[in-house]
C-alpha cells in the first residue's frame, strides 16, 4: 500500500517497510550473504544483539534440522503457493530463520512473476532491501521472460534501482534485458529519474550500458506527464556536468517541452539559473526561440526584471523587438537609446558639479 508524500508514493515507502518487516520475520534479521551452495547464509553481524549471542547455535540447530521439519516447512509454503498469498507472504512461511532464498530456490519453486497487493515481484522487494545477490540471482532466472513487470505505480525493477541509487542493478538489469524507455505512472524514464535526482553517475551507467550492449534505445526525447524531456528536467534539477552530460547523448539544445514550447534556456532562466542559462547558450541555444505563446527568453527575463539575464541575453543577440502572440515585446528595462540618455545625463551633471 503506497504512502501519502509523492517521493514516498513513488518508492512505496511504507510498502517497502512493511516487506522488510515480513521478510526479517519476528526476529527482524536481514539475510546478506549468498552462498550458491549455501543459500541462506546470514552473517552474524546483521542479527539483534540478542541473536548474535546465538548466532553459532542457530546454525546448528538449523544445519539438524529433521526431515520431518523440513517437509512441514515445504507443506506451508505449497498450501500459501495454492491460498494465493502475496509474493512476501510465500517468502517467509515456515520458520522464523527461513529467508527469501531458501523459498527461492527450494522446491517447489515459487512464480517468480507473481505479484504481491502491491504489484510487486521478489525482484522489486529485493532491489528494495537493496540485496544485490538476490537480485542478481532473480534477473539470471528471469531475463529469459522479460523483467519489465510493473507494479501498481507502474514502476518496473529499473524504475526502483535508479530512484535507490543501486548503479551496479541498474547495470545488471539493463544487461539483462530491462527497457530503458518504459515509464512510470508520472511518465518518467529511468533517466527522466536519474536527472531528477542529478545522479550522472545513474545516467552514465544507463548510457554506457545501454550503447555498449545495444539492448535498447535510449529515446531522450520522451515527454512526462509535466511535457517534460529528460534535458527540461537536467537543466531544472541538475548541474552543468548532467546538462553537459544529456546534450552530449544527443538531445535537443532547444527541445521544446510539450505543455508551453518552453526550451531549457526558457526553463533556466525562468529558474533563475544563470550558469545553466550561460553553459546552454554556448552549445548553441537560439536566444530568440519562441514558446507557442510567442515568448522568447528575453520576454521572461525582462518581464520578471532579472537584469543578470537580460543582459546576458541581449549580449548574446537577443532581438527586443521580437512580438509575442499578444503583441507585446520585451519589456527591457533600458533600451540602448535610453542608456545613450542616461549617459548624456551624468555626463551633464558631472560637469556642473566640477564647476
């Protein structure tokens, strides 16, 4: 169940707690280590103070353990398999100290595509805990299907390793398959994501990956639900590296966003960003471009007298008498003549004051 806050929404953050509450069962452990012989390793360390005290035991007691506990524990998780329970809810019947890799990988196998009240496969939950490998155990068994399975916030695995940072996943997911262009329920790309959070890090990995393996085409001119492209949302969110970065995949200097026509100069200086603004007009950006309103950079600038970006603007030939959809020009504060006015006037009075 999504939370409220729209950054919580977007990751499932009281869904993902929950699952992490389920997954580390009553003892509240977390399973770390994977031992392909060994499936459910668990250093110590990760366990409560009160559980590393009997880590040595608890792997005793779990290396006896009888067949007949065994069968009862494979028994559960069929009757949850045949119940319908969520993907969680199958990970940890049993036993308190069973984890998610040995319901993985101990017959019967459960569906690895099927998907919990939140739409959630065992590959969103364990790149969630962040369990790189798990997740990588669950991409080998299921690339051959596809791993573009979406939630009910339409995130698919990518959508969740790029907003948790894990650059290793992204890789591996790409690698395996994974569509870089699917978006979420906001519209957002894994790059629409990466830019947001200005991880170029994420950005160069989606990128490198993406020509080097030539699994999918990276399609930057994909609007979000905002009309937003991935070079609108670098030039809002990001630095002059993520800017840099974005037009050098080959986006559009003077993209239009779907919503107004505005270019990213547009964006940058209605933001306010200068060296956005300065670093977007030396590659190459048309000062005078209009929005579908008719308004060029010059017309937002003057019209919020921002005089750093007027004069960057208009030094850079920008055209004052360019009209907008209304009629109207730029309202710039001082027109050259005016200037030529202004200068006349000191000039006269600082002559009379040396009289």
């Amino acid at each position: 169940m999504a939370s409220d806050g729209e950054d919580q929404e977007r990751c499932q953050g009281h869904s993902f707690t929950t699952k992490a509450e389920m997954l580390d069962n009553e003892e509240k452990y977390q399973a770390s280590t994977v031992d392909e012989n060994n499936p459910c390793v668990t250093q110590a360390s990760n366990y409560p103070s009160e559980i590393r005290s009997d880590a040595t035991s608890d792997k005793s007691r779990a290396e006896s353990e009888t067949t007949e506990d065994q069968e009862e524990v494979t028994t559960k998780h069929e009757e949850a398999i045949e119940r319908g329970s969520s993907v969680i809810a199958c990970s940890v019947v049993g036993t308190g100290r069973q984890c998610v890799r040995t319901v993985a990988k101990t017959p019967p196998m459960p569906d690895l595509f099927a998907q919990d009240e939140d739409g959630d496969t065992f590959l969103h939950v364990a790149i969630v805990q962040e369990d790189q490998p798990l997740t990588n155990f669950f991409i080998q068994r299921m690339k051959s299907r596809g791993l573009d399975i979406y939630n009910k916030l339409r995130q698919t695995p990518l959508h969740l390793a790029v907003i948790t940072h894990q650059i290793q996943m992204v890789r591996q997911l790409i690698e395996g398959g994974a569509d870089v262009n699917l978006m979420d329920r906001h519209g957002q790309t894994p790059l629409h994501l990466a830019c947001e959070d200005d991880d170029v890090n994420c950005v160069h990995t989606i990128r490198d990956v993406a020509n080097t393996k030539r699994v999918s085409q990276i399609r930057l001119e994909l609007k979000n639900s905002q009309g937003l492209s991935v070079i609108h949302v670098a030039t809002l969110k990001g630095s002059k590296n993520l800017v840099a970065t974005i037009l050098d995949m080959g986006a559009n200097v003077d993209e239009q966003d779907s919503n107004s026509g505005r270019t990213p100069l547009h964006h940058a200086v209605e933001a306010g960003k200068q060296i956005i603004a300065e670093f977007l007009i030396s590659r190459g950006a048309d000062v005078n471009k209009k929005t579908f309103a008719g308004n060029t950079a010059l017309h937002t600038a003057s019209g919020r007298d921002m005089e750093y970006m007027v004069k960057l603007l208009m030094q850079n030939g920008a055209n004052v008498n360019i009209a907008n959809m209304e009629g109207d020009i730029p309202r710039v504060v001082r027109t050259s003549e005016q200037v030529k006015r202004q200068f006349q006037s000191k000039e006269k009075n600082y002559k009379r004051r040396k009289r």
